[in-house]
C-alpha cells in the first residue's frame, strides 16, 4: 500500500450548462473535487451557487427538458475496482451504478418517496432490481434496513405510506433506501434542511454511524456552516457557479482564505456573539449586495462587485483556483498578500 | 406573572385550539407572558410548538380560543376586528416567505401606498410619495425601485419590502415571525442589521419568532422556549443560552451545530423520537415523552412555570438538576 491510494471519487473540470428562454446559460464550470473512501466532502454555497446542479450532474439525474449539457470528468472507483467516468457512461451502466454503488437523499423526502408504494415495497424495488432478491427476500431486506435506522417497529412501519410518517421518519426512510444496496458513494443534498433541529441532529448522527460502520464516502450538499463544521473532512465553497475556496474543515474555519469564505463565516450570528467583549450588540459584517445573475456575469471573478478587497486587476479575467500550502485552494488574485479584512 | 417593568404587551392564559369535538389541536395551550417597551423577545421552539400561532394572536390574526392579550393596557383578546382596526397601524407583522407576502400584482409603491391610505397617514400625493421614497430608503433601497413589481426584486430586497410596509404606518410593536428563514446567510446578515437598527431608531418593541438560535442569541434581550404549545423556559438571553435549566432548552441547544470544527460536539445526548400530536398531548409535562430525566411524576402533574432566579423561569418538576453550562469558553 505505498501507492496512493485512488479517491472515490475524483471530478475534473466539471461543467454544466442549460437551454433556457434567454438562451444557454452555464451554472456550472471548473468543478473539481476529490472524495477518498471513507470520507465526507461538504459542497457549501448560496442558492444558485451550483451545489445541487453538480449532484445531480455527478448522478445523471438532470431534467430531459432543460437540454442540460454536462462536461468535465467524475472517475469514480467501482466495487470490483474499476475505474469509471461517470460523465460519459452509457444510461444503462449508469442505472447500474444508481441507487446501487452510488446513493442519493434529497432535501423534501415527502416529494422523493412515491406515494402510493409502501415503504417497504419502495426499499425492496431497490434490492430486488440490483441484488436480484425474489420478493420476500427483498421485503426482508427492508425491514432489516429500516432497523439499521433505527425506526421502531420496523415490521409495522413497512406496510405504512410515507403521509403517515413524521419529516424525520421519512428522512431515516430514505436513508434506508439509498443504504438497501450498500454504497460506497452517498450523495446528501441538503438532507436535514427540512428538519427541527433536533432531528437534524438525530439524521446526522445516523448517517455519521453508516458511514463509519460501511466506510462509504460522503458529497455532503449544505448551505449551513454550522452542519459543516460539525461533520465535513474537508469543504469547498462554491460561489457563482465555480469553487473558490477547498481546505480541511478545521484551517476553512480558523483561517478563511478566499474573500467570500471569510464575509461568510462574519455573517453568522453564532459567531459574532462568540467572537464579541464589548457588551453592546455588535453588528454583523454583512456582505453587501447579491449575486450576480448567471445571464450577465461580470467580466473577471464573479464575486469582485461584493468584494471588499476588489482592485482593478480583479475585472480582467476570473482567477484561477490557485493552490496554495497545506492542499488548500483559492480563487482569488489577492491571497498571498494576507491582508487583513476590516469591516 | 414575569417580571413587567412597563409591559407594552401582557399576555395571560392565553390559549388556541383548532377544531371541535373531543380532541382539539392545542397548537397554544395557556401560555403567559409579557413584553415590555422597547424589548425584543424572542420566541423558539420546534416546529408545531405554537410560535407563529401565538405571534398571530398577539395582533388579531386569529382569534383565541381563550385568555387576555392587554395592548398597552386594553384587552384586545376579544374584541371586534372593527374596534381592533384603529389599533392596527401601531402593531404590525413581517411574514416569514418575501414571495408569498406581497401582491405580484401590485406595484411597490401601491403596496405601500395602501398601508398609508388605510390608516390616513399621507395626505395629498406629494406626502404619499415622499413617504413611500422615504420608506424604502429607511430600508436600503432606491427611491426609483417604488415603479417595479415584486417579480424583479430578490428575496432580500422582498424582505426588505416587508419590512417598509410594516414600518409605514408607525408601529409601536413588530411581530417578526421567521423574517430570516427563506434567505440566505449573506443576505440574512444584512436584514439581521436592518432590524436592529431600525429597533434602536425607533424603539420598535419586537416579538421575533425563529427556529434559528443563533440568530435569536444575536438580536434577542429575553428568550421564551415553547415546546407544544407551553412554555418551559423564560430568560435573558445570556442567562438562557448560558445556564439553560429546562432539559428541553438544554437539548435544543446541544442540537444545535456550533459553527466551529474547534468546538465539535462529542457524545452528546441526542432527543429521540418526535414531537408529539398536539391533538393527543402526553399528560403531566408534555415534553416528559422525550425527556431523559423524567420521573414516574412527570406524567402526574403539570408543571407550573416557576420563577428560579429573578427573571429566569421554567417549567419543570425537577429541581434537582444542575443547569448544564453550555458555553464553557465564555465567562
């Protein structure tokens, strides 16, 4: 073992674009990402940043209609060991692979189970479709999968509908259904964003326990910073459509890099109470403005018109996403001169 | 019942349920409280526990089921929505979705324009208009934007709308119920400041409902925790994030991500189960269901809210729990 070892998942220049009434536009460019087994990658971003529309990509899971075109590369390393792109594979492999070695949960679980299936009937298609079970094999299978999270009475809970489940229980339904199959890719996209807190903690918990227990790895979707402090290996932060700041969890939030990450982190609540001595209420350093629209992006980095540190230069061309030490990335022409951010 | 220097709003008793027959939803199930001038109380709580039922109560957009809502010393729980309409312009409220709260049909300007007409408040069409420029000035926008629809604005600058409309006709007190959750961090941050400067601008009383904790923490002077429509725990905020009492506060906060890798959370209780049907509440203390330190008594009796220390309340029956200390790097 001296070689080093393959991620999981491995991403390169991945681009997406899509037809819409004002023409094509792309949502997505330059993605690239690693995930080793075992590990968990959170995608961080605002709405329409782009964090879904490469999920989706990765699963080959976007609409017909919406004409989307998909570049780059996503080598993802199979079971038997073989090294596939996931981009170019054809449908039938890829329905191979889906909901088999490579899972997905979705933020609404009420509008990601079907209605008029049992649940039990809905986790045994899975197994019955990629493990080839006969019917009362696979409907054991989905009792024994509801048990592995932890849903009580399991053999009650089988022949009942997703309405007559709570949001929570739902969610532990359909980890129950992306698990049936025993992957080694889970894709979570905004998983407990529908959820109390309290049950956020729970479903986290319960995908932190598989995941240790199978050793599958994690493309964790979230816009919550808090979620991603908690149980992320490493983060990329997106903004615009493209990546512009990767590092390990810890130095992403001691020592923020790109612009972005760091009027992100200063807008959290949580932080400004933490951070603060002075007995007045302190203000939070918002990040002025909004981003801008995919149909008009500005001619250099996209984030340069909220940019505190916005010089000229930053309107030639975008930056690339440069490396710089400890494996960490940013996309910004200004990260070596350690300035210091004042509000 | 709380301590009341100078309530603006005192409520006593106060309960909603919905439907008839023999197992109505209790979404609030006597619950009293008081805010006082110039105060913002924060209102949490899990989905389904009465916040936003409670926060439409408070103005008169439900009517209780039963107990007292004294608005600057008048009972207001009870009265006609014709005697209610003069009061209206001094209580106000900020919906939680910026896109389903203002009319796609109406121009800005008409939006506010309608809440200055209804109460009076501009006469003649130059007033109205250097009102309404005024307004989403107030708010950080442009005084052109006043000819546009709700379409082309974004879901900050819709909130932001929101927040002019309620603030046209010159409320004394704001309910805000869940003004932040259909935004962005980036963007919340700016409305979180735009509350609070409008707060120390005109000495808005507030009753700010979130589910958002943190957010809570920032803007908040007192906190009320509801669990199914009953009160556990009244605090300052400080007092409440950092020595919560109530096992139910205490296991919302350690629920609650702390944005901080340096500070992960390593074994820590976990709820289990979910929050009970409010149309068939557990007896005795409601939360004893999912509580780790219920006793056979929990299930007995109801706990009365009980004041622990000056100003710090919670319902509870046992006293025998050290309150957990949240925060330890803080002093």
């Amino acid at each position: 073992m001296n070689e080093p070892i393959t991620p999981r998942l491995s991403v390169r220049g991945l681009s997406t674009s899509f037809m819409t009434d004002r023409g094509r536009v792309t949502s997505v460019s330059d993605v690239s990402f690693d995930i080793p087994s075992g590990g968990t990658l959170a995608l961080v971003g605002e709405s329409g940043s782009g964090k879904s529309v490469t999920s989706l990509g990765l699963m080959g899971l976007h609409a017909k209609g919406s004409q989307a075109i998909v570049g780059g590369e996503a080598w993802f390393v199979k079971r038997n060991g073989e090294r596939v792109n996931l981009l170019a594979l054809a449908e039938a492999d890829k329905r191979r692979l889906r909901g088999n070695e490579l899972a997905m949960i979705f933020q609404e679980p009420m509008t990601s189970l079907n209605p008029v299936l049992t649940v039990g009937e809905q986790i045994a298609e899975s197994v019955r479709l990629h493990l080839g079970m006969d019917r009362r094999d696979a409907l054991q299978h989905a009792k024994k999968m509801l048990d592995l999270v932890e849903i009580p009475a399991a053999e009650r809970r089988l022949h009942e509908y997703p309405h007559q489940l709570s949001g929570g229980m739902r969610q532990r339904v359909m980890i129950a259904l992306a698990m049936a199959c025993n992957p080694t890719l889970l894709i979570a996209d905004e998983p407990t964003t529908a959820l109390d807190v309290t049950i956020q903690a729970q479903i986290l918990a319960l995908i932190q326990r598989l995941q240790k227990e199978t050793g599958m790895s994690v493309l964790f979707i979230t816009h919550n910073l808090g979620v991603v402090a908690q149980y992320a290996d490493r983060v990329a932060v997106m903004y615009a459509g493209r990546i512009v700041e990767t590092a390990a969890v810890g130095p992403l939030f001691a020592a923020p890099q790109h612009p972005y990450t760091r009027g992100l982190l200063a807008c959290l609540p949580g932080m400004a109470v933490r951070g603060s001595v002075a007995k007045s209420r302190p203000r939070l350093t918002a990040i002025s403005g909004q981003v801008c629209s995919p149909f008009e992006p500005p001619p250099g980095c996209a984030f340069a018109p909220r940019c505190a540190l916005h010089i000229a230069a930053c309107d030639t061309a975008m930056p690339p996403l440069a490396a710089l030490a400890d494996g960490r990335q940013a996309r910004c022409i200004r990260v070596n001169e350690k300035i210091e951010m004042t509000a | 019942m709380n301590d009341t220097a100078n309530p603006l709003i005192e409520v006593r008793g106060l309960r909603k349920y919905f439907g008839a027959g023999p197992q109505p939803v209790r979404a609030v199930d006597g619950v009293s409280f008081a805010i006082r001038e110039g105060e913002t109380l924060g209102l949490v709580g899990e989905s389904g526990s009465g916040k936003s039922t409670i926060g439409r109560m408070l103005i008169r957009l439900l009517d209780p089921t039963e107990g007292q809502i004294r608005f600057k010393d008048r009972d207001i729980a009870h009265i006609s929505q014709r005697q209610m309409r003069p009061l209206r312009s001094s209580m106000q409220i900020i919906f939680q979705d910026p896109y389903a709260s203002l009319n796609p049909r109406m121009r800005i300007r008409q939006i506010l324009g309608e809440a200055l007409d209804t109460h009076g408040l501009a006469k003649g069409k130059g007033e109205r208009q250097a009102r309404i420029a005024e307004l989403l000035d107030l708010v950080g926008l442009r005084p052109e934007y006043a000819d546009r629809y709700p379409h082309e604005f974004s879901g900050g600058q819709r909130q932001r709308i929101g927040v002019a409309r309620a603030l046209a006709v010159e409320p004394s007190f704001i309910v805000a119920d869940e003004p932040l959750s259909a935004l962005d961090v980036s963007i919340q941050a700016q409305v979180v400041n735009l509350l609070c400067d409008l707060k120390d601008r005109f000495g808005l009383t507030m009753l700010f409902i979130s589910h958002d904790l943190d957010v809570v923490e920032f803007l908040c002077d007192r906190v009320i925790v509801l669990y199914l429509g009953k009160i556990m725990e009244i605090a300052p905020t400080e007092t409440l994030y950092h020595r919560p009492q109530h096992p139910y506060t205490q296991a919302l906060l350690a629920a609650s991500p702390i944005p901080d890798p340096a500070q992960r959370h390593k074994d820590r209780p976990l709820l289990v189960g979910d929050i009970p049907s409010p149309a068939n509440p557990p007896s005795g203390c409601v939360f004893r269901t999912r509580c780790p330190h219920a006793l056979p008594a929990c299930a007995e009796t109801v706990p009365a809210l009980a004041e622990v220390a000056p100003g710090h309340w919670k319902a509870c029956l046992r006293n025998d729990l050290h309150p957990l200390s949240m925060k330890g790097t803080s002093q």
